[in-house]
C-alpha cells in the first residue's frame, strides 16, 4: 500500500501527537486524515507552523521539541521511496516553508543535531526518483546555503545550484558543520552499510542490531523463482556510489568523534563479510553472469569492502594515544588479502577485484 495517507496519522497517535499546545493540535479541524489531499496540506502547513514556534537556540543545541521530532519522523515516511510522488512533494514543500520562515532567525548557527536530521532530509530529496522532486530540493539546499555563505564570499548574488552541485555542496556543509557530530557518524555509518531507513535503537551500538553481513549476503544471493525480475523503486540513486559517498564522509570525520568501541563494532561487521564473501567465492567461479551479476549481491559486496577499507584506514591513522582497534586490524588485512587471491583464482567481479587492490597496496605501503 502506498504510503500516502499514513503518513500523519502516525503522528497523532496519543505517543506522537504534537502538542502544539494544551487545547489545539495542529491536526484538529482538518477532517480525516484519510483524504490524502488533506494530509499534504497539514504536511506542507506544518512547516511554516513550526517554523514559528521555534527560535533560534532551539535550532542550535539538541532539544526534545516533541513538535520537532515528530515533524522529522512524518517528513521521513513521506519521503519513502514506495510514497506517493505528491506526498513525497509535500515533504519537500513542508521544509521549504520551513527554512523560508526560519533564514532570518539570528544566531547562534543552526547546529542542532534535530538541524542536521532536516539537512539530510533536503539531501534525501535530491536523490528522488522524480525530477520535480530533486529540483524542488536544489531550490531548498540552495536557499540553506545561500544563508550560511558569508556575503563577502557570494559577490552579493544568490547561490542557485543544480541537483548535482547542490548534493555535492550540502554534503560538504554538513561534513564541515557536524565535523565532530556523533549524529553524522551514526547516520554516515547506516548509509554506508545500507541501513538508512532502520530507526536508532541505541546510537553508539546500533551496529549490534543491524543485520549481519552473512544473513544479508544469504538473503542476496538466494536463487530467485519469480516469474518477472521487480523493478527497483528508485532508478535514479546508485546505492553503490552512494555507499562511496558516506564512507568519504565517515572518513572525514573529526577522529575523536568515534571511539574504540565504535570501531570494534564496525571491525567485526566488516570481518564478518568478508569472510562471508570468501565462503561464497571460494564455492563457484564467478565471471559476468556469474553470482555477482545479481545488483544486491554487488551492492552488498561493495557495501562490505567499503566498510573494511574504512577500519584499515582508520587504523593506519590512528593517533599514538591506543584509539583504533589494535591487533584486530590484523587479521582483517589478513581477510582481505585472501579474498584478493581467491578473486584472482575465481575471476571475481572487476570493480571488487580493484577495490581489493588498492586496499592490498595501502597494507602493503603501511607494513
């Protein structure tokens, strides 16, 4: 079923109304929320609506503004990939309305961590499968930047950025806003490994109760019975580049944002692929049509070896004062160099085998 409708009727549930105040809610005398017509409009209205009852401190420390944090979780299912395109409009439309209204706020900066969940929401939309959408989402991200660009550095004229820059730039924002930002590590992290839409359960563990890398590589690499192949939802977004894209992100990260045990947990996830990766490989030789062809199987492969890059090269940077996770990483290059030999043997998919290369000639340059 479409989610269109549901959208902010999850919202008012007694758990995450909005309690804009003690007689009102912003949902009251708007009909049933039911007519999907009516349920973009309370969506693009709440925007503004908020926009008003905030200031800027609220916008510049963590707060737990429940108005905030459930206009953060509607706009989140409105811009599902399986959502209406109208609904999925209306979400951009609401964070539109919303940025208008709160540009003229003063300082402090809108550094908020709730700041940067809407930042990565107006990145989400220029990803969408529809060019309305991803236009509508330049305009947004180019009226954010316009208004965080020193006017000495804009010649006095408005910043307009097409799709491609204005993703490229936003990133660039929140990499340099959230340098040291726990809630960029975390997000970074799920987009990296592919769980974007799971919700936090604990942030410094949630790697604990994602998926494994073998159950998901069992589940991908299952023979498929159906009759007709499923088209996938988003034909525009390329999960394999974007798992690249956040992984330069994670690495550009402030190093004392992750801990040790923050590493531990990606170090085992990692080791786990791989060697789950070895399992499969070492069964049957690969080749163009061969079992790396499927596109989740390849997603999941790159996803994989992303991740264990990202723990080599974390510890090669790691500081004298013992971060990093230690001998470990030894036994994970050790993986690594095996699954280049077996790639080698059994003709293992190009764009793995030199993503297996390169991690081989940094050991080799650190050694």
């Amino acid at each position: 079923m479409k989610l269109r409708c549901r959208v902010l009727l999850d919202c008012q549930s007694k758990e995450n109304c909005l309690p804009i105040d003690s007689s009102q809610s912003i949902f009251a005398s708007h009909g049933s929320l039911e007519d999907p017509e009516t349920s973009e409009s309370i969506l693009r209205q709440t925007g503004t609506f908020l926009a008003h009852q905030t200031t800027a401190v609220d916008l510049s420390v963590d707060t737990n503004d429940r108005n905030l944090q459930c206009w953060v979780k509607a706009l989140r299912l409105a811009q599902d990939e399986n959502a209406d395109v109208t609904t999925r409009q209306a979400a951009i439309d609401s964070l539109a309305n919303f940025f208008k209204a709160v540009k003229e706020l003063p300082a402090p900066a809108k550094t908020s961590s709730v700041m940067l969940e809407l930042y990565l929401l107006i990145y989400d939309s220029l990803l969408d499968d529809d060019e309305d959408v991803r236009d509508s989402g330049a305009t947004v991200a180019s009226m954010l930047l316009d208004s965080a660009t020193s006017q000495d550095t804009k010649d006095g004229l408005p910043i307009s950025l097409m799709v491609p820059a204005a993703r490229n730039k936003l990133l660039e924002f929140c990499q340099h806003t959230y340098h040291n930002s726990l809630t960029l590590w975390t997000q970074s992290l799920k987009r990296l490994l592919g769980f974007h839409s799971m919700p936090s359960v604990n942030t410094r563990n949630d790697l604990l109760h994602w998926p494994s890398p073998k159950a998901l590589l069992q589940e991908a690499n299952r023979e498929d019975t159906a009759l007709f192949v499923e088209e996938k939802q988003n034909l525009y977004i390329d999960d394999a580049q974007e798992a690249r894209v956040w992984q330069e992100v994670l690495l550009n990260l402030h190093r004392n944002t992750i801990s040790a045990d923050d590493l531990a947990n990606l170090h085992a996830w990692a080791l786990e692929g791989v060697d789950a990766l070895i399992k499969v490989a070492g069964g049957e030789i690969d080749g163009p049509l061969g079992w790396t062809s499927k596109p989740d199987v390849f997603t999941l492969g790159v996803r994989i070896l992303l991740a264990a890059e990202a723990v080599l090269r974390f510890s090669s940077s790691s500081s004298a004062d013992g971060s990093g996770v230690g001998e470990e990483v030894v036994v994970l290059r050790g993986r690594v160099q095996e699954l280049f030999e077996l790639g080698r043997r059994c003709e293992l998919r190009p764009a793995w085998m030199r993503m297996l290369r390169d991690m081989a000639r940094e050991t080799d340059a650190t050694a």
